[in-house]
C-alpha cells in the first residue's frame, strides 16, 4: 500500500485487498505483529506479545512479553477496541476481526496502540476504566504510536508495571484535565522535524 493511500484509508481502483489474518497482520513469512493470547479459563490473564519476526536480531529476542492483563479489566476494553480497530480495517478495505479464545494477531502499529490501553488500565480503578477507554479513543493513532515507543523504551515489559511511563499512562488516560495535557504534549513531540517519530504506512508489511 502506498504513503499517501494508507494515510487516506483508501486503496486505488481494481486494487485487491491483501489477505491478512485477525486484525490486519499481513498473511507473509514471519511478519512483525502483536498476539493477544485469550484463555478458555475466565479467570485466566490475557497476555499480549510483539512478535518481531524476521526482524528480530535473534530467536532469544523474537518475542517480547509487553502485559499480562486481569479479565475483568480486559472485558472493560475489548469491545470498544474491536470497534475501533474494525473501522480502521475497513477504511483500508481489509476484512475485519473478532476477539476469540486462543491466539487473536493484531498488526504491530494496532498492537502498540493497544498495548498503550492495556497498560493504562493494568493497575487501575475499574470505575476509571471507562474514562481511560474514551481518551484512548480520542487520541490519534500516531499519538498512540509516540507514547507505545516512548513507554517501550524504559517500562515495556510484563513486570514494569505502575512505574516510569506506565504509571503516567494511568493517571493520564484516567484523568480528562491529564489526558488533555498529554495529548498536547505529544502532538507537540510529532510536529518536531525529527526523523525518529516519522509516521509510518499502517498495515504495510515488514
């Protein structure tokens, strides 16, 4: 898919969708993608790996534990994900996905912005949750994008929770007055000419 098609959601005409597995990994050899691992159990943790295929520089670091998240906390997000990652599908012509027990593929750029999500909720109030979900839905995906790497850096990881990034993500996304001021801030980082936080093409293969 082309720059300025993927940033418009379209595809040009006659252009057949690629075929894709869950939420819009490319169906190729070893793609970098995100796994969101749901058990049978309704007790059971739902885990959510990037995988970095055949970008990782070893077998030792092809998988990267990023959360293991309660259910209860899981169920009080995953609908309106699905939504929201469904739409973005289907404005780039891709078929759309659902949440099943087993392993659920997510693309890397939707995996990050979930994981952006799930880390804001991992140790908060439930009665906040829902307040999390709307601000996380009134950020832009490359907003997302910026504060997964920026997290990634330094609290990426299934034992770094309610630390560093990962707790300003709770409070941030918890709260309406923070969630406006983080927003600003980011999109003041993204407006920099600086080429680590070029944007890049959703949903071209890597």
């Amino acid at each position: 898919m082309s720059s300025s098609a993927a940033r418009s959601g379209k595809k040009g005409a006659g252009t057949k969708s690629p075929a894709t597995l869950g939420f819009g990994v490319p169906a190729t050899s070893d793609p970098h993608h995100f796994r969101v691992e749901i058990p049978r159990a309704n007790t059971g943790k739902i885990h959510i790996t990037e995988r970095l295929g055949l970008q990782a520089l070893s077998d030792e670091h092809a998988v990267i534990d990023r959360i293991l998240l309660e259910r209860p906390r899981w169920t009080a997000i995953r609908g309106e994900v699905q939504r929201a990652f469904n739409a973005r599908l289907k404005g780039h012509g891709l078929k759309t996905s659902a949440w099943k027990v087993g392993d659920n593929p997510v693309d890397r750029l939707l995996g990050k912005e979930l994981c952006v999500l799930a880390w804001a909720v991992e140790h908060m109030d439930m009665d906040r949750i829902p307040v999390a979900v709307r601000n996380w839905l009134a950020m832009r995906p490359e907003e997302r994008w910026w504060l997964f790497a920026m997290t990634a850096m330094s609290t990426g990881g299934v034992r770094d929770g309610d630390r560093g990034w990962r707790l300003a993500l709770k409070h941030a996304l918890g709260d309406v007055a923070q969630s406006e001021q983080l927003a600003t801030s980011t999109r003041k980082q993204l407006t920099r000419n600086d080429p680590d936080l070029a944007i890049p093409d959703l949903f071209d293969p890597q």
